[in-house]
C-alpha cells in the first residue's frame, strides 16, 4: 500500500505526520476570509487548500471518491498567530487536517467560504448512462468548514464550466454559472434555492475577475441572421434583470475579462492575431474603445496569450512566450509595448504593482513600474496557469500558493507548496518556502512502491 507523509519544506527539510481521517468532525475555524477562488482560501489562523493538482484528462473509475481519494484530498492547515506552520518536539507539522476526500486542485478550482461553509468545485464523478466517464464536467459542492456535511449544488452539462461568487447582503448570497449556453443564478447560504436561468442563448459569458458584488455580467449571441458572421454583444444588469443588447460586432467579439468596471476582449479582424480592446462606457459600445494590441508590434509575434490587465492603464501579455507591457499615455494613446521578461515565462497572475510569473526554474515577480524582479522560489517542474494569492487587509502580499513536484518525485505529482512574500526582498533574499502537503512516500524517498 501507498503511505502518505507530510513535508514541510524550508528548501531542504522533510517531516512526517499522521492523517485526520475523513469524517473526522473538526473544529469550525473563525476570523476574517482574506482569500477566495482559486484552490486555496483562509479563513483566520486556517488555510484551506487541495492537496495536489491533477489534470482531470488523467482520472478513471472511482478516482475522485472517498475510497480513492487519498493524497489528492482537500485539507486544511492551521498556522499561528503570526501565519507560521508550527512543529512539534519531533519536528512534524502540527494541526493539519484532511477535510473531505474529494479533488479541488484542477484546471477549473473555485474555493470560497461565506458563512459557515466552504464552496469548492471538483472534476465531475458521475457516470454516463453508458457507463462513460465525465472528468470533463465540473460539479460544484459546500461542505461545512468542520469537513461535515457535504453536499452537490450543481454539475455542468456541457463543458468545464465559468463560476462566480456573488455577495448581496449579510444573509443572501449566490452563484452564477455559464455552461451549455446557459447563465444560471443559485442562491446559497442556510439553504440552496432552486436554479434560475437567467439567459439561455448564449454563446459566451464573462462574470467580473473580483469576488463580491457584482452589477453585471456580458454575454455574446450568434447573430440572428445565419448569413452574418459577427455575433452581439450583451450586458446583463443585475439590479433590474434586463439585457441591453450592445449591438451587432461585424468582426466576431471574444470575451476576455471584465475588471475594475473596464470589459477586455478581443475582436476577430481576419488577421493572424486580433487585436484586443477594452471599454467602460458600455451604454455606448465603441465611444471609449481602447486597443491594446496592435499587429506587427512583436517583431515575428504570431499569437498573444495570458492578456491580463493591471489596471486602466496597463496590461500584459504574452507573446512568443516573453511578457509585455502595454501602457496607455495621459492623452489616450498607446505606448510603444515593453519587454518585461524576456524570457520563456507565463503570466500567473497581477496584483498591486506587480506581476506574478513562472518559468522552468521558479516563481517570480516583477514591478511594471520600476522593472525589477524578485524570486519567490525556486523550483522546477512546477504546475503553470496553478498560482493564488493570499493579500492581507491593507492589499499587501503575504503568500503565494503553488504546485510542484518534488526533487525525489517518482508519481509526478504536483503538491501545494507555498512562498512567503515578505521574505522575498533584494534586501533580505533568503526564501521561505514550503511544502505543505501530505506527500506519498515513495515521493518522499524516491523509492517506487507498489499498491
């Protein structure tokens, strides 16, 4: 049989602890949640995070059950009053806890708290009627925060599936869900409301990048016309429940992100790469239209990917794999793009002043205003498009949660790690980096081992 360890890495060491079983009742966490999405969240002295990412094209069976479940399980870990892990007299990591036997760490990880439950997604477990596997589905669960209770809330149709979080008030929150052309609303809380679907026909949805309240969300349509080969864009207003239709986009629109007020997409113009816009004044689509990418302006670009906005004035991007800064002037105009990263590097994520990247050798971050670079860890072999951010209340970064395989890896699983930020300065460049799954032990040794 597989043993599963912990290990707690500071570069170097590794420790061993035993597993809370799940079904285990555990203690309810309380304090503020600074965190939601992604495959980690805290909530006071608690980080809740999956344990591994797996890629859901690998699973079969009876993977994602609680037979089968393991390693790849959703945990928690409690830090102390500084946010520290804590060992014992022996050197193992103290108050770690398996939640639920179910996979979060995956290429469609939502994980929030509001109230007294955590909300996560999961590769669909469910058969077809054939017999088939679905992994390909999403299905999204609540479990309360002491592992107890769980519950499924809703499994897409048709497709991985788009999810986010709305809050209203203190006693109403909801969800919403774009899959199969539909845009549903679930109210959750004490109890889950019946499923409403709020548009039926569409052909995508973008919800806002930021969790909490939401004044709308967009939409596009195939054109009415079967002869055109544009589509219209739409925005949903959620105060009053109207679509307001945008109009009719000759060149084919794809939406991008919605951010800060400001939609990006890009727009189909015939060319090998399509340019990129934003607006804000959606009442009158195109008076405010900025473009953020111009053809040619990469010398040899033939594909932008990772389009990311900082704020209204700056966005990155990928091309030919390096990243780039697109700034627009005080009078409106676009700036001559800059390299930021040259080398083979892909966007994780922005906050603040910086953005967050990965290469083959680690975790970065740099200043789009000053340029400079810092090292978060370094790694290798770490799972890329897989990065959250934990921000403390004054918006500063305290950690950066990460999957990667370890040095002696004989499964190639990515286990949760994570950076502390505070110690990744020019000043003081020894990293704090840790590991804070519970790990197999062949991985651990380097020693296969047969079930």
């Amino acid at each position: 049989m597989k043993k599963i360890f912990t290990y707690l890495a500071c570069l170097v060491l590794c420790v061993s602890f035993l597993l809370t079983g799940c079904g285990t009742k555990l203690n309810v966490p309380t304090g503020e949640v600074l965190s939601n999405g992604g495959s980690v969240v805290t909530i006071g002295d608690y980080v809740y995070f999956a344990n591994t990412y797996v890629d859901y094209s690998t699973l079969s069976g009876s993977d994602n059950t609680e037979r089968t479940t393991k390693h790849n399980a959703l945990f928690r870990l409690k830090t102390d009053e500084f946010g520290f892990t804590t060992t014992d007299e022996d050197g193992q990591i103290e108050n770690v806890d398996k939640v639920y036997d179910k996979i979060a760490g995956f290429d469609n990880s939502n994980m929030y708290i509001l109230g007294e439950y955590l909300y996560f997604t999961s590769p669909n477990s469910h058969k077809e009627d054939n017999g088939d596997d679905r992994f390909d589905l999403t299905t999204l669960y609540r479990v309360r925060l002491d592992g107890t209770g769980l519950k499924e809330i809703f499994t897409t149709k048709d497709s991985r599936g788009k999810f986010f979080f709305a809050t209203a008030d203190e006693d109403y929150n909801y969800v919403l869900i774009y899959d199969n052309s539909q845009v549903t609303k679930i109210g959750i809380g004490n109890s889950i409301s019946k499923s409403e679907v709020l548009v039926s026909d569409a052909t995508d949805a973008i919800f806002p990048s930021e969790f909490g309240e939401i004044d709308a969300f967009y939409y596009t349509k195939d054109a009415e016309d079967e002869n055109l080969t544009g589509n219209e864009l739409y925005r949903y207003d959620i105060a009053t429940g109207e679509s307001k239709n945008l109009g009719y986009q000759t060149n084919p629109v794809t939406l991008v992100c919605y951010t800060n007020g400001m939609l990006y997409f890009k727009q189909d113009d015939g060319t090998s790469i399509a340019p990129y816009f934003s607006i804000k004044n959606y009442n009158s689509f195109g008076s405010d239209k900025i473009q953020w990418t111009i053809l040619g302006e990469v010398d040899e670009t033939d594909s932008i990917t990772n389009f990311t906005p900082i704020n209204e004035n700056n966005v990155v991007y990928e091309a030919e794999s390096q990243i780039y800064l697109a700034t627009k002037t005080a009078n409106g105009y676009l700036a001559e793009p800059s390299r930021l990263v040259n080398e083979d590097a892909t966007i994780e994520l922005v906050s603040g002043d910086y953005v967050y990247y990965t290469t083959s050798s680690g975790v970065y971050r740099i200043s789009y205003r000053d340029k400079v670079s810092q090292t978060l860890a370094e790694m290798e072999n770490i799972q890329q498009g897989a990065c959250d951010l934990v921000v403390d209340n004054y918006g500063n970064a305290e950690y950066i949660y990460f999957y990667a395989q370890l040095s002696t890896n004989t499964t190639d699983t990515y286990y949760c790690h994570r950076a502390n930020i505070h110690t990744a300065t020019l000043n003081n460049p020894q990293l704090r980096v840790e590991c804070i799954a519970s790990v197999l032990e062949e991985d651990l040794t380097g020693d296969s081992e047969e079930e």
